[in-house]
C-alpha cells in the first residue's frame, strides 16, 4: 500500500501569496494613478508656459504701461495720498506679472504636453516597479526617490528612451532581487500595502486639488473652446492688445513716455 | 490670490515632481475671467443641446450638457434651472434643490427656478419651505398655474382644504387644460366636500 502525500502549504505562505496578490492589484493601480496626476501636472505646466507666452506677455506688458501712466499722475499730484498709493500698487503689479512672464520666457518656447501611448506605458511601469512606496528601508526609498524624479522628468520632456534606460537599469540593480523567509517577506508585503493605500489616497486628493485651480479651470474653457474650433487664448491676446493701444494713447496724452515699451 | 491658487504649489509636490510655479497665479486669474467674457456663445449650443436630449427622453446626456454649459458660463442661471428640472426628474432631490437655489442666486426673479424648488421641497418633505417658495413664485409670475396648483396641494398636506382648494380653483381656471392640475382640483374639492 503506498501512502500519498499532500502538500498543504502553511498558513503564513497562503497569506503571502493572497497579500501578494493584493499587492500586485494595488501597483497596478498606483501606476495608473501616479501616471494620471504626471500627466495632468505636464500639462498643466505645459499650458501655463504656452498662456504666459501668449497672454501673459501682453498682460505683463499693458501692466506696465498702466503703472507708468500712475506714476506719471502720482508725479503731477505729488499731495495726493491716493494718487501715491495708486502708483505705488501699479507698480507692483507690473513687478509681479513681468517676473511671472519673464521666468517662463527663461524656459524657452514649449508645446501643449500629449504624451504618446508608448510613453504613457513606460512610465507606467516605471511607477509600478520603482515606486518608492514600495521600498522596504529609506536607503531603499531614497534610490527609488531619485530614479523617479529622473523618470518624472523624462515623461515630461517625451524623452521615452530615458524611461527605458531607467527600467533596464533597475531590472539589473540589486533592489530588484527578492528573498528571506515567508515570515518576513508576509510583513513586508503587508507594509507596502499599506504604504501603497496611503499613496493612493494622496494622489486622489492631489488631483481634485489640481482640478479645482484655476489654472485648471482656465485651461478647460481654453480646451472647450478649441473643441468648437476657437482659439480663444488668440482672442484674449487680440483683447489685450487693444487694450495695450488705448494705455498706451492715454500714457502719451498725460505727457508719459511709451516709445521705449 | 485664492485658496486653490495657494494649494496649487503643495498639490504638485508628488512623488519626484517639482512644483509648478504660483507666480503667475495673479495673470492666470486674470485670464480666466477674460476666457469667460469670451465664452457666452460657446455656452448656448450646450444649453440647447441639452434641452434637446430631454425633449427626447435622454435624461443623463441633457444633465451632461447642461453642465457643460455651466463650465463655460457659470452665471447661465437658465441653465442651473434646467439641471435642476433634470436632476429633479432622475430622483435626486438633494442635487436638484443644490441647483434651483443657485440658479435663484443668480436671478432672485426666477418665477420658475422658485416653483420648481417649491416642487423638489415637497418631494423632500419640507412643506412649509415649499409653500414660502410658491409664493414667491406667485408673487413674482401670478399667472403662473402650476404655481398655485402646488401651493394647493402642499396647502391640502398640511390641512388647510380651503386655502387649497381657493389655489387648484385659481390654478384651473389659468390652464383648465393640464390635466395634472384638472386631476387636483377634483381631489382636493372631494375632499373640501366632504370635509
């Protein structure tokens, strides 16, 4: 009579591979997550340069304009508080916007962000391999940490043979290789979970913010607009542009100077 | 500066992200109030669309629209009014009585917008906050049928059968064709006659 042996795993192994699993959902989802919110701040980032350039600089421009023409009736009212402070105000406007419109023109000319398909799955599986909610230990993190703001850039810039680079270069560094016993590797597994759950949280919370912004709400009527065949940041361009004429009318005829604007 | 602006910062702190800057958060305001002068009449195709889809029956594609619409001109009172009526006939009493009361907000004249609140008021149980909205609408729209055919019936709930039969009599009498109307009227006069 021959005896059969059943193998029946132990518990601790049966609840590392369902954590496991659970895991492997969670990063999942981080990624496509993570790769939302990446999108979502390359084009907002995006869009802000492309409105600076376009509406921004004329806006920047007529502020300047208007804190001449405040500071040239501050000058012929050199008593009147009003007149002073109005100027003084003008001033600060033109300081801010111009500052604005100037660190963008530093970055030079960009283009509405529309990352590629094969783009978008590389970083997502970078976010899904390097994430540094998945480390175990802060040197670990802190690797991770740095690959992903490498990787964050290069899906910002479109450069998709850097997000390659990055996950072959991860695939042979020694943070990718596994081992210890169940016991442990059941606790880690469990950490991670929870750090992935919490990440996950933060993202969701992060883009509703992102969504309430302006930035945001600009950005969706100028993307409504083209939708309808409008280009409604030429528009505002053509709006302010007139406007900077009529400043620059009123500046002459108070005896200010606009030859140099 | 507003709140979200100053959030912006902290919201693109994610993992390895820089943060976008905020020194543009004054242009980009001032931008988007241009954008919106500019957007009124991309705002009404949505809003016809929309009553288009609930004229056919397509209750969540009008809602779609209708807040399409609001996106681009968040002051088309007649368009909050319209989700409202949406929203209302889908059940979600909460949703539409949020927007009734924005698009009253926008336009305290709003005969219609009061009616309708008065209608999702009675729906969600607050009789007396019904009747003070269709009397508002009354006051603003006395010819306004529905109106008083609702104040007749919140009036019947909460007892009075004279008072409301005197409103189903006034609302018959300005539309002796709508049958909702004829079909309170002959209820609450039964009951008057019994009572």
């Amino acid at each position: 009579m021959t005896k059969r042996i059943t193998l029946i795993k132990p518990p601790e192994a049966r609840e590392l591979e369902k954590k496991r699993a659970e895991l492997a959902t969670l990063e999942t989802r981080l990624a496509g997550r993570e790769l939302d919110l990446a999108t979502l701040q390359a084009e907002l980032h995006s869009f802000e340069a492309i409105y600076l350039r376009v509406v921004g600089s004329r806006l920047a421009e007529l502020d300047e304009i208007e804190a001449k023409i405040a500071e040239a009736m501050a000058r012929h009212q050199p008593n009147d508080e009003e007149a002073q402070k109005r100027a003084s105000q003008a001033r600060a406007q033109a300081y801010e916007s111009a500052q604005a419109v100037e660190t963008e023109q530093e970055a030079g000319k960009r283009e509405p962000f529309r990352p590629s398909e094969n783009l978008k799955k590389l970083y997502r599986e970078v976010a899904k391999r390097i994430h540094p909610d998945l480390a175990t230990d802060e040197s670990e993190r802190k690797r991770r940490h740095e690959l992903m703001t490498e990787a964050n850039r290069a899906y910002e810039e479109g450069d998709e043979a850097r997000l390659e680079a990055i996950l072959r270069d991860w695939e042979s560094s020694p943070e990718s290789v596994k081992g210890e016993g169940p016991g442990a590797e059941l606790v880690r597994v469990i950490r991670k979970i929870a750090q992935v759950e919490d990440r996950l949280k933060a993202i969701d919370a992060e883009i509703a913010r992102l969504e309430e912004s302006d930035l945001y709400h600009l950005k969706d009527q100028v993307d409504q607009a083209e939708e309808e065949g409008r280009d409604i940041l030429a528009e505002m361009a053509a709006g302010v542009n007139q406007q900077v004429v009529e400043a620059r009318g009123r500046l002459t005829s108070i005896g200010g100077h606009s030859a140099t604007l | 500066m507003s709140e979200n602006d100053k959030q912006v910062p902290s919201a693109l702190v994610a993992v390895g992200t820089k943060a976008l800057t905020v020194r543009s958060a004054t242009l980009v305001k001032r931008g988007l109030a241009l954008a919106k002068s500019l957007q009124p009449d991309l705002a009404l195709p949505h809003y016809n669309l929309g009553i288009a889809l609930k004229d056919n029956g397509d209750l969540d594609g009008a809602i779609a629209e209708y807040r399409i619409a609001i996106r681009l001109q968040p002051g088309m009172a007649a368009a909050h009014h319209n989700l409202a009526v949406a929203l209302h006939d889908k059940g979600d009493w909460d949703g539409a009585t949020a927007e009734y009361r924005t698009a009253i907000h926008l336009r305290p004249d709003y005969a219609l917008a009061h009616l309708g609140l008065g209608n999702a008021l009675n729906d969600k149980g607050d009789l007396d906050g019904a009747i003070a909205e269709y009397r508002t609408a009354i006051r603003l729209a006395p010819d306004l049928a529905l109106a008083h055919c609702g104040l007749g019936n919140a009036l019947e709930m909460k007892g009075d059968r004279l008072g409301a039969l005197g409103e189903v009599e006034k609302a018959r009498e300005l539309d002796p064709n709508d049958s909702s109307i004829a079909e309170a009227y002959e209820r609450i006069r039964r009951k008057a006659g019994n009572g």
